[in-house]
C-alpha cells in the first residue's frame, strides 16, 4: 500500500516587488507612500498619493526604458524553484517543499500566498525575507503585513511559522555576491584592474528608521565586510545608499553623491555592486544602469560597470536552499536578534510571529 502524500513545507519567500506593466506604476507608488511603515510624511493621507501622482509620468518613462515593467517576479519565481528542488534533497525530512512569492505593493500579495498555502495543505511554513540584510522598514514590514494577511484571510491558526529573518553573512550568498563582483572586475582593461574603485549600493532608508536603532547599516558593513575579506582588501571601496524618495531625511552618503565627488576627484573607473538586492528591477536596471551611467560619463569617469545582480546565478539558489535547510533543522522560531525590538520601536506589531513553532524571547516595547 502507497503512502500517504506528506504536506508540504511551504517557504513564503517576501520581497517589495515591481510594477508588472506601465498601469501597475500609479497603484504601486500609492500603496508605497501609504505605508507608513517605511515612509512617515505628514497629513500622508493627502501627501502621499499627491506624491504618487507626481512621480508616476517619470516613473513609468523608466520603466518603459527598461521594457515595460519590473522583472522582480521573474528572477524570484526561477530563484524559488531553484531552491526548493536543491532543498528537496538537502532536507529530505521536510520534502516536500514548494515556494510561495508575496510581495508587499503588487500582487502575488501576502494574501495570495496563504491562501495558495492553504490550497495546497501547507501546515509547516517560513516567512524567509529576500532581503539580506534585516531592516524593520523591509524585513519587519512585509512580515507584519504577512499577519495582517493572516488576519484578513482568517488564517491565523492554519500554519506553524518560523522566520528567517536575515542572512547577511552566509558563505553562500557572499561567495555569491563576490562571484558578481569578480565579474564585474572582469569588464575593466586588466592593466587597470587594480585602480578601480568598488562601490557598494544598498538601498537607503529614511533617517527616522536608523535613529530607532535599525540594524540595516551595520548589517550592509557586515556583508561587505565579507566580500571584501574573499577579495583580499585589494580594492579601495565604499559604501553608499540609493533610491531615496519623498521629502525626509534619508540614509546616506547616496550613490549619486559618491559618484559626482568620484568625478570631481578625477577618479577615473568605477565597479557599483548591488549589494543589498537579489535581482534585478528598476533600481539597477535604470537607476545604477542608466541615470548613474550617464552621470558618471559627465563628471568625467571613464568606465563605469555594474557588477550583475544574482538573479540565476546556481551559486546563489545553492545558497538560498542551505539557508532554509541549516534553518529548518534548527528548530528555531527565528534568530536570536529578531526578537529585540530596536530601543526606539514604536510599532507594537514589530517582531510578531504567528504560531511560532519553538518559544522566542520578543522584547517589551518600554
């Protein structure tokens, strides 16, 4: 007699996401200033869609520069399969598994993933961010929509969770990211290889976040840190924040910045490397591709390269399979820092898990 099919572990792989088609862009950009889990504007009610509607024309002009619409469910989809056919062997003991994709502003929404979930008989699941590096504004924020997701769709009690909230250092993904970089170098004249200055993009966040006491910078130096090490300190580098939007104060020095000073500094060949981003989309598609591009050829830099996003790389889905299999047979509900609120947390949500599947000490907010 056969056995019984066993359930499925589901792995709810989160991220941002990107408009999919030009008429996606007015509702993204809505949805993105609505929330004041990242952006904190006054009267946001108001100012926030004014700003969307300002910005969607030059967006979209962007966005049709690059082909139309965002590839960020493309990469994350093959990334997905990736993983959880190498998972299937790795962790054999919690096979099988199947990926759920739940972006924040753009479907397939946190809602759309628990009830896929639960289509499919998921009881085991992981909330596993595809950002890196923990921020409350990235991480923390899609993981308290997933909640709310749960709540919405009345699936509170449907699944056991743990989180994989950050993974800034795994070997994989740095020998990944330092894959990307070597190949980067590679596009430069070998006599000059060694002149080039490294320039390592993360995305910004507004100031107010950091000055809680948000781990993001520290947990970007931290993943530089490791390229760097696998590169030998050969490279002169720095780091620099992207994207910043809305009229706040925002993480910096931005990349823009770095790279008009670099010109002005006569600095001649520079490598940007997308290090806090696992695909591409418009922030490096257009942004470090195209409006960094031309900038850097009018401050007077002669080459300037973008090292490539992760994307398909096998290393890197490799990678993502080790990180959920090391987490799964830990047994652990998250890690060991997910739990501290960060001693200016104003969001009671913060560091919820639902169900979790091992006790985890969340702090008090005072």
């Amino acid at each position: 007699m056969s056995q019984p099919q066993r359930a499925p572990t589901g792995i709810v792989m989160m991220n941002l996401g990107g408009p999919k088609t030009l008429d996606d862009v007015n509702p993204f950009l809505k949805a993105l200033f609505a929330d004041r889990e990242i952006i904190q504007l006054p009267a946001q009610n108001l100012l926030g869609p004014f700003i969307a509607d300002r910005r969607t024309k030059s967006v979209q002009r962007n966005y049709e520069d690059i082909g139309g619409g965002s590839p960020i469910l493309h990469w994350t989809e093959e990334q997905g399969q990736g993983m959880i056919e190498r998972l299937d062997k790795l962790s054999p003991n919690t096979a099988p598994h199947k990926f759920y994709v739940a972006f924040r502003y753009i479907e397939p929404t946190s809602d759309d993933a628990l009830r896929a979930m639960q289509a499919d008989g998921v009881k085991r699941a992981v909330a596993f961010t595809q950002y890196p590096q923990f921020s409350c504004a990235t991480t923390g924020s899609s993981l308290n929509e997933l909640w709310r997701a749960a709540h919405r769709t009345g699936l509170t009690e449907s699944f056991d969770w743990s989180v994989i909230d950050r993974w800034p250092t795994h070997d994989g993904f740095v020998d990944s990211m330092t894959h990307t970089v070597q190949e980067g170098l590679e596009k430069f004249d070998a006599k000059h290889r060694d002149d080039v200055l490294l320039v390592f993009s993360a995305h910004s966040l507004p100031l107010s976040i950091i000055d809680r006491g948000d781990a993001y910078p520290a947990e970007i130096g931290a993943s530089v840190h490791e390229v760097m090490k696998r590169l030998d300190y050969q490279y002169e580098y720095i780091i620099s924040y992207q994207s910043e939007v809305g009229p706040v104060r925002w993480l910096g020095p931005s990349t823009e910045s770095v790279i008009e000073n670099l010109g002005r500094k006569n600095r001649k060949r520079v490598l940007v490397i997308p290090i806090a981003f696992t695909s591409d989309h418009i922030e490096t598609l257009h942004e470090l591709d195209i409006e960094y591009g031309e900038l850097a050829h009018e401050v007077g830099i002669e080459t300037y390269h973008r090292a490539p996003a992760l994307n398909g790389l096998p290393e890197f889905q490799d990678a993502l399979a080790d990180i959920v299999a090391r987490h799964l047979a830990s047994g652990e509900a998250c890690s060991r820092n997910y739990g501290f609120r960060c001693p200016g947390c104003v969001n009671p949500q913060c560091r919820n898990i639902l169900q979790p599947v091992s006790p985890y000490d969340r702090s008090p907010m005072s």
